[in-house]
C-alpha cells in the first residue's frame, strides 16, 4: 500500500501545467515567443518590413546584430521585389535591347537600395536577458514602398539613355502589382 501511494503522488507531481510538448521522438519542445514578428510586423503594400535577432553579452552589440540582420533581410526582400517588377516591366516593354536596359535598371536599383536603408525606421524593439546572462534584441523596422518608388523614380531621371525608354506609370503599375502579391504571401515574412 505504501508503494502504491508512493507511486500515485509521483504521478500526480508529474500532472503540473508545463508548456512543453512532445514530438513523439521522445524529444520534448517549449513553446517560445519571438517578440516583434507578428503579423503586423509583415511587409504589405505601403511597406517593406523585416524583423530580426541580435545576441551577445553586451546590450549594445545584441541591438547592433540585430539592426544589421533586419537590414540585411530587408534589402534581401526589397531586392527580390524590385528584379520581379523590373523583370516584368522589360517583358511588357519589349525592348530591343532588353539585356542592356535590364542590366543598367538592377545597377541603377543597387544604388537606391543601398541609399534607402539608411532611411528605415524602427517600429518594434524588446529586449531581454537570458538566465545566462546574454542579451537578447528583438527588433523590427520598415521603410515606405513609395519612398522607395520615389528614389528610384529620381534617380532613373538623371540617367539620360533609361529616361528614353522608361515609362513611369506603367513601372509604377508593375510595382504595385508586385507588392500586391508580396502582401497576399504574407508579407514576406
């Protein structure tokens, strides 16, 4: 009776509220929360937005990491919005020198792209610290699709040869059709 009663209080400690889950490979997982990554975080057509982790022993460093990881991601994901639409924008133009005009419209992009991400603007940003000391920065930032638009629309005026065969409405309409379809992906996330 003793070791009945033994065995039924180890088995009713064991019945506490943990959040941990099983994988059915034996291996157990705890639930983590990623600050800064809900869906309002998420790119959408009047934003490009990204999120990212920074970690180290000095609070500064951890929001550095992360400062510099949302920044790669963001360019990552404007770059890829910006070789479709001008992808889709050559296609529709039919131009007779498709592969110059191509190739002068990406390096014309790098140049905005790299001017516009000092141009973003932090809309999330937790910290915390570890049990082992580390600090932990979680943050988001976004820059403005149109502010984007309107760098990349200034910049292909000063270039004489792209001015001549550049349609801005019709650039324009690619591009909101690009991120129309980034927003219906979910962002980007």
């Amino acid at each position: 009776m003793i070791f009945a009663a033994l065995l039924l209080s180890i088995g009713l400690s064991g019945c506490g509220s943990k959040k941990k889950a099983s994988t059915g490979t034996g291996e157990e997982e705890q639930l983590v929360t990623i600050y800064c990554n809900e869906p309002k975080y998420r790119s959408d057509r009047k934003h490009f937005r990204a999120n990212a982790i920074g970690e180290s022993e000095d609070p500064e460093i951890a929001r550095k990491k992360a400062m510099n990881n949302a920044k790669v991601a963001l360019a990552g994901k404007i770059e890829s919005i910006i070789k479709s639409t001008t992808d889709n924008y050559i296609i529709s133009r039919e131009f007779n020198n498709a592969e110059e005009v191509e190739e002068r419209f990406e390096s014309l992009n790098r140049e905005v792209i790299h001017q516009q991400l000092n141009d973003v603007r932090t809309i999330c940003e937790k910290h915390t610290r570890a049990n082992s000391g580390k600090f932990k920065t979680y943050l988001a930032i976004e820059m403005k699709a149109d502010a984007l638009e309107e760098a990349f629309r200034r910049k292909l005026s000063r270039d004489k040869q792209l001015k001549i065969d550049y349609d801005y409405e019709k650039y324009k309409e690619t591009f909101e059709k690009e991120m129309k379809k980034l927003e219906e992906q979910g962002g980007g996330s």
